[in-house]
C-alpha cells in the first residue's frame, strides 16, 4: 500500500510539473526563513545559557555593578558549589566599529564554572592562571581578528581608564579556547580580574555579575531565593536567576527576538498552509474521475486516503529539504554581514528536528480537506463528473 501510494504520489507530481514545483519552492521559501531566523535567535541567545547554572545580578538593573565583596557571601550559601565573578569590558579592537567581547575573570573559580561549557586547553589555561597579563581568547574571535597563541593584542576600553589615564589594554594569548557545544559563542576573550582591578583608575572592586554552579541535586530555584535574601535591604541588593531567564530578561531589553521570530514564521507559514491546501483542493477535483475509477477497482477509502496525503508529505519533504538546504548555504554568508550584530548563526539538531515535525504537521493539515472530499466521494459520482 505504502509503495503504491508513494508510486502515484509521484506520478501526480509529475503531471503538473511546474505547478508541484512553484508549490515546493514556496514550502522552501517558508523553511529557509525558518531556518535563518531560528538559527539567528540561537546566535543571539547563545547556546551556552543553562536553566542549571544561576546568575547572580544587580536588582536594580543587570548594568548596575555589585560590590566584589559578595563573592566569598555567596560562596558560603549553602548549595553552592563554586562561585565566579566576570567584569563585562565594554572594548574595541583596531576601530571603534570592531567591537570586541571581553571579559575580566578571577581565573581559577572561572575555569571551573563554565568547564561544562567551554574547553579550556590545560597548557591554556595553565599559561592564564600564571601571568596576571594573559588572555584567553574564544576559537570564533580569535579567527575573526586573525589572532594567534603567543601574540600581544591591545584593546581599547570605551569605560575603564588604568593607571596612566589612557584606555588600552595589552595582553598576551595565552591560548584558544572552544566550546563543547556547536551554538557555544566563543567571539570573546577572557583576561583576569586582578589585573584589571589593580590598573583601574578609578570604580575599583566592583564586579557585573557572578556566576554561580549549584550543588548536584540542589533545586536552583531555592538557592536563588537564599542568595537574594542574603543581600535583602542592603546597599547593592542581587536579583538571581538561571542563566537562561537572565539572557531573555536581557535581550528583550531591546527586541523580543523570540516573538519576532515566531510572528514573522507564522505569517510565512499560515500563507503557504493557504496556497498548497487550496492547490491541492482543485488538484484532488481534476482528478474526480481518477478517484472513482481506484475505488471502483477495489481501492479503501484508507488507500485513496493515504494516496492524497502521500502527495502533500512529497511536497513538503522535497520543500524541508530544499529550505534547509539553502539555510545552511546562506549561513555563511549572512555570519560574515551579521558579525558585528550577533556572535553566529547556528542551524542546531533542535532547529532541524523542529522543522521536520512543522513539515509532518502542516502536510497533515494541508492533505486533510482534499483527502476528506476525496473520502466523501462516492464511486458512482466520481465517474459521473465532467
């Protein structure tokens, strides 16, 4: 039955080949943008956020500095397995367009934080944990910048003057790091917090955020509640939450990417749900007499079911291939012209996995009508129809 249906599901495509062919360019078109713009979001959220891990804020805004001075509190809260803190240095490399991702660090408590996260090379990360003047440098910047192990690079800060009044910033590479998971951004680079703090000209022992790991099998939710009581009615009260819900709250401090994409998506969608249910209408109407003549040899009303969804599942398999297809082609040319907007483009398993099951589900819904009218025909009226 499958082979039979998947047989005159092809011949039906063939007999009106520019019209099966418009309706899979306009399903790829609806994939493609798919794909972009899920592979956008995941760019700009990052593929390193984790519901695990917490982060440990300003209440009044994540711009806001914390006192490093919490560091050793939070450390002591029972549930906590590790603590960090990262100082975000708003820099430029070159020109004030190259905007550069830099992080200051205290190096040991960092390195086992976002171990699950990022691979740190050991003689990398040995070299960082030596020098106070090293950096370690994410694989996408350092191929960006064209950096390499043992070269000295000075960033300019826009905020954080050191000691001699100027803004620059030098460091020597100490090694390149990657991350343990395809969407992992790698476009910065970390250097240490002890240095920076020491050559601070002024705003010294203050910190943006710390990063915390939970105990195993600690519930997250409770230890964010305990490390913002800690702090309750103080001067630099905290506001932690999981990695995850700290860089949606920051995103949509300037666009609600995940609404945008899904609204965009949906219109593409919806539109083309219309056209190829409607095509597939009339087409299931040119071939009226075709139907009475399978049922009247014998064919179930379940095979002349499954023969009108098989050619919608045609449709939109060769249209999901065709739009990630050209998903993957277009990322690497949209991630050179997007680099200084979002850190990468990342067509993830997740990404693709999504896009199979909209094609399973939208080519139910599009075969569904034409196959309904196609069950309700009576073998008797099919043939009588001109």
């Amino acid at each position: 039955m499958l082979m039979t249906s998947l047989f005159l599901a092809r011949q039906n495509f063939r007999r009106n080949l520019l019209r099966s062919l418009l309706l899979v360019l306009s399903i790829a078109i609806a994939f493609f943008i798919f794909g972009v713009l899920s592979s956008f979001q995941q760019g700009f959220e990052g593929g390193e956020a984790t519901a695990e891990r917490l982060v440990v804020a300003n209440k009044i805004s994540s711009g806001e500095s914390l006192p490093l001075s919490h560091f050793q509190r939070i450390a002591g809260v029972k549930g906590v397995e590790a603590v960090t803190h990262i100082t975000r240095l708003r820099a430029y490399f070159m020109n004030q367009y190259n905007i550069i991702g830099a992080n200051a660090v205290e190096p040991e408590s960092y390195l086992r934080v976002y171990a699950a996260t990022y691979d740190f090379p050991p003689a990398a990360a040995k070299a960082f944990l030596g020098s106070r003047t090293t950096a370690l440098v994410g694989r996408n910047l350092a191929e960006r910048e064209g950096w390499q192990i043992g070269q000295r690079v000075t960033v300019t800060s826009f905020q954080h003057a050191n000691l001699d009044g100027s803004r620059n910033w030098t460091f020597d590479v100490a090694g390149i790091f990657d991350g343990r998971g395809q969407a992992v951004d790698t476009s910065f680079m970390i250097v240490r917090q002890d240095y920076i703090n020491d050559s601070l000209q002024s705003g010294r022992d203050l910190v943006t955020l710390f990063g915390v790991l939970p105990a195993r099998g600690q519930d997250v939710n409770e230890l964010a509640h305990a490390i913002d009581d800690l702090f309750a009615n103080s001067g630099a009260e905290t506001r932690t939450r999981t990695e995850t819900e700290f860089m949606s709250a920051f995103l949509e401090q300037f666009a609600d990417i995940a609404l945008i994409v899904r609204l965009v998506v949906g219109v593409a969608f919806v539109t083309i749900l219309i056209i190829v249910a409607n095509t597939m209408i009339f087409a299931i109407r040119e071939r009226t007499e075709e139907i009475g003549v399978l049922k009247v040899f014998g064919f179930s009303q379940k095979h002349i079911v499954g023969i009108v969804l098989s050619e919608t599942f045609l449709l939109f398999f060769m249209g999901l291939l065709a739009g990630l297809g050209l998903t993957a082609a277009a990322i690497p040319v949209l991630e050179e012209g997007l680099s200084s907007i979002v850190p990468g483009l990342y067509l993830t398993p997740r990404i693709i996995m999504l896009a199979v099951m909209q094609a399973v589900a939208f080519a139910l819904l599009t075969g569904l009508v034409p196959a309904l009218h196609a069950l309700r025909l009576s073998a008797a009226a099919a043939l009588r129809h001109r």
